[in-house]
C-alpha cells in the first residue's frame, strides 16, 4: 500500500509526478544514451577478444584449411574490430546529427 494524504493513507500519493513515472533531468540524460544505435563495449565486441563462437567455427574449420587455427581466430577478430568501428561511426554521426539540431 502507497503511502497517501490523510490518517489512513488515503486520497492521491504524496508525489503525483512519481505516479506518472516522472524523471529528474539528471537521469533523463541517462536516456538519450539508451537511444539511437548501441556499441558493443565487451572486449569480445571490440575484437580484443576472441568470441566463443569463433573459436568453435576456427577449430571445426582448421583441419580443412591451409590456415592454421591462431590464424583463423585472428582473421574473425579482424573482422569483429572493423565491425566495433562501423557502430562507433555510426553512433557518432547519430549523436553529431541531434547535436546540431538543439
């Protein structure tokens, strides 16, 4: 049970924003950051790391391919980092756009 006016907690809850899901502005900024397209920020995301998946796809590969495994896992890293710039590209020409528009 909300808290309310009166003696028994009855009537509207002290704050009648809160009911309506109302913000500080502080926190809507938190917002603006959820939208628009998101970046990968995990090291498997960067390309720092290798991701499980392929390191599964370079082991099964291995044995049928002139590239050794280590090769194969570096050329999926490769291909993950310049995937890692394509979104922080794209997230920055977003949030250059909504900054020339305020």
């Amino acid at each position: 049970m909300k808290k309310g006016i009166g003696p028994r907690g009855l009537g509207a809850s002290k704050s009648p924003a809160k009911m309506y899901g109302a913000k500080s502005p502080a926190k809507q900024t938190e917002r603006i950051n959820k939208m628009g397209p998101q970046v990968d920020d995990t090291p498997e995301g960067r390309g720092q790391a290798t991701r499980t998946v392929d390191k599964i796809k370079s082991a099964i590969q291995a044995p049928f391919s002139e590239k050794t495994y280590g090769e194969l896992k570096k050329g999926y890293r490769t291909e993950q980092k310049a995937e890692h710039k394509k979104q922080v590209q794209k997230r920055g020409e977003w949030a250059n756009y909504w900054i020339e528009r305020m």
